[in-house]
C-alpha cells in the first residue's frame, strides 16, 4: 500500500490529536486515509471511533459532577477526553503505520498540516463541547 498522495507526519497526526481531542483525530486521519486513497476501507473503523468518542464525552457531560462528587478533580475530568484522542491517534495509527512507513521511504515530503489541522482542531473543540453540553441537559431532563 503505497500513498496515493503525500500525507500527513505521524508528528502532525499526534499534535493534531494532542492539541484538537479525539474528533480533531479522527478528522485528520481520516483526511490522510482519504489522501492515500483508502477512505471507504477505514470508514467503518472511523464512524465506529466516532460514535464511540461521541457517547464518551456525552457520558463524560452527563456524570461530571457524580465524578466530581467521588474525588474526581476537574483538571483529572479534563484529561479524560485528551487521553481518548490518544486512544482513537493510536488505534488509526496503527491502522495507517505501513502507509507512514511507505511515504518515509519513498522521500515523499509529507503534506503542510497547518490548514487542515486548525480547521480539525476547531471542528472538533466546537463538536465536543455540543456533546458534553448535550450529555449535561440530557442528565438534568432525565
């Protein structure tokens, strides 16, 4: 498996994931995958990632102030959702490590992630602050 098209660093795809969470993760990968020319074959791996890291941070919303309330910080509450983006980076990484490894040694200069990072770290703070927004209404209706 050959890139189809240079794509990203593994270092862009951690600090995409370390900086964005875990939807600015999987957008960027999935970018990279869509770069290389293998979307659809990863995308049920993403949308499942996806809905997984959805029903986290809705839950994560929802039982905040109960963890609060059994000795979790604030600061450990807002580890949790960087340490998911670590989670679904490693998991995609995985996935994509041959095609890393074929862009290294072919001396494909990998792509600039500057555009495409920003736009994945800003749809993914705004996505998920709505789902742990959604997950405390959710939990204050119920």
């Amino acid at each position: 498996d050959a890139p189809v098209e240079p794509g990203f660093s593994r270092r862009a795809t951690f600090l995409v994931a370390f900086f964005g969470g875990p939807f600015a993760a999987l957008l960027f990968q999935a970018w990279n995958a869509r770069l290389w020319g293998r979307l659809a074959r990863d995308l049920p791996l993403v949308i499942a990632a996806a809905l997984v890291t959805a029903a986290s941070l809705m839950a994560l919303g929802a039982w905040s102030q109960e963890l609060q309330e059994s000795g979790f910080s604030a600061g450990n509450l807002r580890i949790l959702p960087r340490l998911l983006a670590f989670l679904v980076w490693g998991v995609l990484m995985l996935q994509h490590r041959a095609l890393h490894r074929a862009q290294e040694l072919s001396d494909l200069s990998p792509r600039s992630p500057w555009l495409p990072g920003a736009v994945c770290v800003a749809v993914s703070g705004a996505v998920t602050i709505a789902l742990v927004s959604a997950g405390r209404l959710l939990r204050e209706l119920a």
